[in-house]
C-alpha cells in the first residue's frame, strides 16, 4: 500500500478520534424530545456517539443556520432533525 494512502487512513482517523460526536440529533423545542428519544435510544443500542440541540427554526434562524454551515467541521457525519406541527427546521437543516 503507497504511503500517501497510509498516511491519509491515518488522518481520517485521526479526525474521526478526535471528534466528540458523529450525530446531532436536531429538535425545534424541548417538546420534541418525547418523539426524538427513540432515535436517541437506537443509537444508544448501536453505540453511536450523538448530541442533542434544541434549535428553533422560528425563534433562532440564524443560530440554524451557523449550526447546519459548521456541522460536517465540527465531525457530524448524520444531522437527525425533527420537528412538531408545521415546523421547518427539518428543512432549514438542509442547506
């Protein structure tokens, strides 16, 4: 195997140690939980590591905003977005 290719696995892994987590499970208010808990607890089952953020598309855009601009440099590789009613923080989350 070339080096180049070693030392860029090595790096990616690397990486991958250093970030705390690798899904942000992403609600519009604490509300949600109650439906989000389950997401929660299967990742939990398949010991993947996850953060919980309340982020009101509504109340708080640009907080949605620099949240989904900066996730895949902060190391989420998965954003689980969830939302009541006729929320679009499913949808902001997206771009």
């Amino acid at each position: 195997m070339p080096s180049s290719l070693l030392k860029s696995n090595h790096n990616q892994l690397r990486k991958r140690a250093n970030r705390m987590t690798d899904v942000a499970i992403v609600m519009g208010s604490i509300s949600d939980w109650e439906t989000m808990r389950e997401t929660a607890q299967i990742l939990t089952d398949l010991n993947v590591s996850y953060t919980k953020k309340v982020i009101s598309a509504h109340r708080m855009p640009i907080e949605m905003i620099a949240f989904a601009q900066s996730a895949a440099e902060e190391g989420y590789q998965v954003i689980i977005a969830g939302a009541g009613g006729a929320s679009t923080s499913t949808g902001d989350v997206g771009c």
